[in-house]
C-alpha cells in the first residue's frame, strides 16, 4: 500500500498531464473561461500552442468547435438514452439496443428484472460502464462505486465540452451482446464531416490490450494510429453491410460539422452505438501527423457567430 502510494505521488509530482487532470477533478479550474481552460490543457497533453485564430489540423478544429459550435441539439445526441430517441426518429428502431431500464440512482436498480447478462451504463460521461456476463457472481459493491462517482462527475468540466453540460446524469441497462469474436463487441466508429463518411476506426482488444485499426471507405487498411496502436497482422473482416452502415452514418451526420458514429455489426445486424461531436477531445495522437492534417482539411467550420 506504501509502495503504490509513493508511486501515485511521484507520478502526480511529475506527470503535469496526470496533475492538471486530478486537479480538474478537484474543480481547481471550474472558474476558468473554457478558452483559458482549453488552450492550457491542450498544451499540456500536446505540447503545442493551440491557434484558435486558424486552425488547421483536426484537433485543432474539434477545439475551435467546441468553443464555437453550440447547437441545443447537441445535449440529446451525446445523451446515451435520448439520443435513442432522436436516432429512431432518423433511421428507425431497428437499430436501436434495448434499454432494460433507466434510473437516476443506482440504488433504485432492481436487478432481479435484469437478465443473467447486461451492460449499465451512465448516460452523461465516457467511460462509466460495468460489464455484467455473470449477475449471480457479480460484484455488486465494485459496480455501485464506480457508477455513482460518475453519476457525481460533471463531465463537461474535463476537457470544457459544451454538449455535455446540461445532459441529466442517468444509468441505464442494456443487453450484453458480442459480435463474431464471441467475446468482445467491437467499435466502428465513422468519422463524418456534413454527412460525409471519410473514415472508419474499428476498436478492438479492450479487455486485452486495446488497439485500433484504420480503414477507408471502401475497407482499404490504413498504415495510421490515432492514440492507441493499429495492428496490422490483424485485419478486420469487412462488415457484411458496411454500405448500410455508411448510409447510417451519413444520415445522422447530416448538416453537422463533424459527428463521429459509433456502430456495432453483429451477425449481419446493425445497432447504434453512441455520437461524439469531439473525438477524443481534439487532443488525441495522430501518427503520421499527416494524417491529422488531412482530416483537418475534411472538417470545414461553420462561420464564425458573433
């Protein structure tokens, strides 16, 4: 115990990355003008001075955007249970995964009407999820901690992302489902630009060590990484209806900027997954720097509101 906290310590004394991010969760920087928070931040993960007078690169741009690009339609799609709702009204309820429930505490869950397998999620965040293959051997206290710091985050504070601001903190339940792994349910997620599909990331390998793969729109592989590392001895099977998929995604992209959506394929099925206005919080590697360039000049900005 010693041993770890010394550890935690030296890093938080020197990773600066690791210590603005702790601090921000303490709410050190809550005052702050998103501008002011955002241009910090951005230097910190990055090490570059972020030009918000002429962007170039796509992070550089999912920056501007989030300072500038404020539509009220925004807080619905990021909400992972009303966003349900306003897909269906886009593309149909087909491909929509169930919501086996939703509640604003985790301790008005009843899961004795939840199945042997399921998946709770938070709607308002990233990454408040607990994965359930086993209910009668779960562990029912790991899961309540987890899920009830993040209902307590405010999420729009970590990297100052206007959508997230006002979307009510929620847990809802869904089906646990695999694709043809048989283990995992694999992500693509399609970058789109006014409804244009230009790329797709599959991810894989989360329970492992989590990779990414990169993929034109036509399933040509792309020898490129954004954050975490491609592989390319393993190639991802074309998805039986990717043309679909494509549709799908130029459809709920339509008319916006940028939008990232996520899909899952599974035995021929399509199922939505989520929308991101700001992948990665415009602050993710891109190796080649190329290739971050060139998504750049996909992502024209709306002009500038005064």
């Amino acid at each position: 115990m010693i041993n770890r906290i010394l550890q935690m310590a030296g890093r938080f004394l020197t990773n600066p990355e690791i210590r603005f991010g702790y601090l921000t969760k303490l709410g050190l920087f809550d005052k702050w003008s998103d501008e002011k928070f955002i241009k910090k931040k951005y230097y910190i993960v990055t090490g570059e001075k972020l030009d918000l007078d002429n962007p170039q690169s796509f992070n550089e741009k999912i920056e501007w955007l989030k300072i500038h690009d404020r539509q009220p339609v925004y807080t619905t799609m990021v909400d992972k249970y009303a966003a349900k709702a306003w897909v269906t009204d886009k593309i149909g309820s087909e491909y929509i995964i169930p919501t086996l429930g939703v509640w604003d505490r985790f301790s008005d869950i009843n899961f004795d009407s939840l199945p042997e397998q399921f998946v709770l999620k938070c709607t308002h965040d990233s990454g408040g999820v607990s994965i359930v293959t086993n209910k009668a051997e779960m562990n029912k206290k790991a899961i309540r901690k987890k899920l009830e710091q993040s209902l307590k985050r405010d999420y729009f504070y970590l990297d100052r992302e206007w959508p997230y601001k006002n979307v009510p903190p929620r847990i809802i339940a869904e089906p646990y489902m695999v694709d043809e792994s048989g283990v995992e349910l694999k992500d693509y997620k399609i970058f789109c630009f006014y409804g244009i599909p230009k790329l797709i990331q599959v991810d894989f390998g989360r329970h492992d060590v989590h990779k990414r793969n990169l993929y034109t729109t036509g399933w040509d592989y792309i020898e490129a990484s954004i954050k975490y590392p491609n592989d390319p001895t393993i190639q991802i099977p074309r998805p039986p209806r990717l043309e679909k998929m494509l549709e799908i995604a130029g459809c709920l992209s339509d008319g916006i900027p940028h939008v990232r959506v996520d899909l899952y394929s599974i035995n021929e099925k399509i199922y939505f997954g989520e929308l991101t206005l700001h992948h990665g919080g415009g602050m993710e590697k891109f190796t080649p720097r190329d290739l971050g360039l060139k998504m750049g000049e996909w992502l024209v900005l709306p002009p500038l509101k005064i």
